[in-house]
C-alpha cells in the first residue's frame, strides 16, 4: 500500500513556528495533530526551520541525539539532519519539528504534550519511505 502523504501546516510566530501535522490516505485525513517548530529566519542553521516546500522522508532507527526512531527530512536546502522528533519546547529544538497530541501557550511560547505518542503514531501509519510538504 502506498504511504500515506504528510502535510505540515505552520505559523511562525516571534518565538516559534506552530500548527498542525497531518497524514492524508486518498485525500482523507487519517491522523492529524500539532507541531511545533523553531520560526522561519531565513533558513539559519540551528535557529531557524526549514523553508516551505515538497521533501523526502525515511524513518531513521535511534542515534547518538535522538534516542528513538523518529524520522529524517531529507535534502533539506543548506541543511542536513533536519527531523520529526519527540520533544516539548522549541528551546530543545536546532531545527527540527516535535508532533504533539496536545499544547499549551503560555504568552508567546507553545508547548506540545505527548510527543512520543504523537510520533509513533505517525510511524505506525507511515512507510519507510514517505513525502511531506510544508505550508505557511
């Protein structure tokens, strides 16, 4: 069967950059839930996310930085190592994306909650292989 198709829709904001991931079969929406990301600052390396645009994603086994399976976004444009991974502040964040089965705001800071429930669920549905986009 084919991959389900993920979309990230995303709002940058002074501190971060938030919305909703989701995975589409056939146009239908079979799971959807936040994300968390740093602002989009010109695409800087550790400060900023990565630009809109359609990208290759594979699932990755755990590494040295990310202790769990998570998955990798790949030849993102002047970057590399960019992923979805569990976490809950943007601070914890050098570029990558955290899914989120809840969120909290406190003035201009979003968290997620649930993250790793969040990401696993995104790679039960998914194949090794999949696409994203990224909308703002």
């Amino acid at each position: 069967m084919e991959s389900p198709r993920v979309e990230i829709h995303i709002k940058d904001h002074e501190s971060c950059s938030f919305g909703k991931i989701r995975a589409l079969q056939d146009n239908r929406v079979i799971f959807e839930c936040h994300i968390l990301g740093r602002p989009y600052l010109d695409n800087a390396p550790f400060i900023s996310r990565i630009p809109n645009g359609d990208y290759e994603m594979v699932k990755r086994k755990a590494t040295e930085h990310i202790p769990v399976e998570h998955l990798l976004i790949k030849d993102t444009p002047g970057r590399h190592g960019i992923c979805i991974h569990p976490f809950n502040q943007v601070s914890e964040s050098k570029g990558c994306f955290a899914p989120g089965l809840t969120y909290s705001q406190n003035l201009n800071e979003f968290f997620v909650w649930k993250s790793r429930s969040a990401l696993n669920k995104l790679l039960y549905l998914l194949n090794d292989t999949s696409s994203v986009s990224i909308f703002s």
